[in-house]
C-alpha cells in the first residue's frame, strides 16, 4: 500500500527546484558571457551548473506531474 502524497510538499519542494534551476541560470549564463569575452571561463563551474540545473529540471517536471495528478483526484499519484 502506497501512502498519500501530501500536496504541500510537493509544492514546497517544487519552490526549492525553480530557486536552484534560477540560481544556476545566472551561473551558467555568467560564465557563457566570460567565454564569449574569452576572460576567465571555468568549464568546471559551469558544467556543475548546468549539471545540477538539469537535475532540477527534472525533478520539477516529476513534482509538477504527480501534484497534478492530486488536483485531478487521480489515486495512483504515488
């Protein structure tokens, strides 16, 4: 037996992803503009950024996914 989803945290963790996925955007587009000016481009911090960007992405979708699933009354959410 699967147990309840709780739609507030689900919303809460959907909050904390677009706070990473928004504060790794500004990292990654600083550090296209440093390798557009050929100044100071570390790939290292930038594919870290985009990594964990990424990561988020997804698992925002997945949380997106099954509090919508609640708002429709769907039962097998979990």
């Amino acid at each position: 037996m699967s147990r309840k989803l709780d739609p507030k945290l689900i919303k809460a963790r959907i909050k904390e992803n677009k706070i990473i996925m928004k504060a790794n955007k500004y990292v990654v587009s600083a550090q296209m503009a440093l390798a557009t000016k050929n100044k100071g481009f570390d790939p290292f911090i930038a594919r870290t950024a985009l990594s964990d960007f990424l990561r988020a992405a997804v698992s925002f979708g997945k949380d997106a996914d099954k509090l919508a699933q609640i708002v429709e009354g769907d039962d097998n959410a979990s």
